[in-house]
C-alpha cells in the first residue's frame, strides 16, 4: 500500500472508433461489460456509447489482480 493507505487500482480504459447508428438496445455483450465481468472481479465498469465511439472503463481493486 502507498503512504496514503490506499490500495490502488487498475484501471482499464478501452476507446473504439463506432458507425453513425446508435446502439440504446443492452445486449449480451454489454450485459456481460457491464455487469459480469466487474462483478466477478469485484470492480466496477461503466460503458458509454456515443454517436461514434464506445468507451468502456473497468476498475479492479488492487487484491483482484497480480502486479507480479
């Protein structure tokens, strides 16, 4: 842990170039970004889709993942 007592995090930030056509329907894929896979590493995800890109964020607290 660092001086500050917090145990830092990984943070995971994935941008991808998207069409013109919105996509507002939840899908298995963005069921499973949002939900199943930060629940399963205990984290939390946020998934934004715009006009024309995506951006998915993930966040792992430090003791759901190695360093080494």
């Amino acid at each position: 842990e660092p001086e500050s007592g917090i145990s830092p995090s990984l943070l995971l930030t994935w941008t991808e170039a998207v069409g013109d056509a919105p996509r507002n329907e939840k899908r298995f894929g963005s069921v499973a970004l949002e939900r199943v896979v930060p629940m399963s590493l205990n984290g939390s995800a946020t998934l934004e889709i715009g006009k024309d890109r995506m951006e998915y964020r993930l966040t792992v607290p430090h003791g759901n993942f190695e360093t080494d």
